[in-house]
C-alpha cells in the first residue's frame, strides 16, 4: 500500500499487513504482543524469520511466548467473534430459559378454595 501503513477499513486505524505461509494477507495489531497463553490457540499468531505470519497453535504454548493478534479482534468497529463457541450456546440457550420463564403463568399469591376440609 502506498504512503505507509495500512488502514482498517471499519474503523481507519492503521494495522501491519503481513504476508501468511498460505499465500493470503492478515492485518495484524500493531504494537500489540500478548502472551501467548492469555490469547485462544486459533487466534494466536507468530511472525516468523522470513516476516510472514502464522497461527501459533501449541498448547498449552510456552509460558512466555509472545504472539499477535489479527485487528479484526481489536477493531471497535467490528463484532466480535465467536471465540468460545460453547459459551454462545449457553448464553442462548439461558436466554430462551428466561424468556420461557418470563412468558410462564406465574401461580397465584392465594390458591382458591378446592373445597377440602381442614384436617384440623
């Protein structure tokens, strides 16, 4: 890209633009180098010697390896992804539960009269 560092096209903010082993591009965070353990495998990127980047996906990784993440997890413009694929059913699943509590009669403060008598 001309006249120097790439630029989101949701949010504008300049991302580093490096070369896959899969002959594809992605848009890296710059300046930006977690721990590698902090990050989930398939999100984890390294950059290799040759300067093209790949997906670091050892576990558990080396407690102080470093990696890169893609912008598009950093992006304020974007949604976030599913990163936790689990979780997300969960959350729908608990919505729809109290979304079917919620819509359920609720039983009345007073029951009526069933015409039993009292056992006292």
């Amino acid at each position: 890209m001309e006249g120097g560092q790439p630029r989101c096209l949701y949010c504008g903010l300049a991302a580093d633009r490096v070369a896959t082993l899969e002959q594809d591009w992605v848009l890296l965070e710059p300046d930006m180098m977690p721990l590698a353990h902090t990050v989930p495998a398939e999100h984890r990127w390294i950059v290799l010697s040759d300067g093209r980047a790949t997906v670091y996906g050892v576990c558990p990784p080396d407690p102080s390896q470093r990696c890169r993440i893609e912008h598009r997890l950093a992006c304020s413009a974007q949604p976030l992804p599913d990163l936790w694929p689990w979780l997300t059913t969960l959350r729908g699943e608990n919505g729809r539960r109290a979304e079917r509590r919620a819509a359920a009669p609720q039983p009345p403060e007073e029951w009526p009269d069933a015409g039993y008598p009292d056992a006292g």
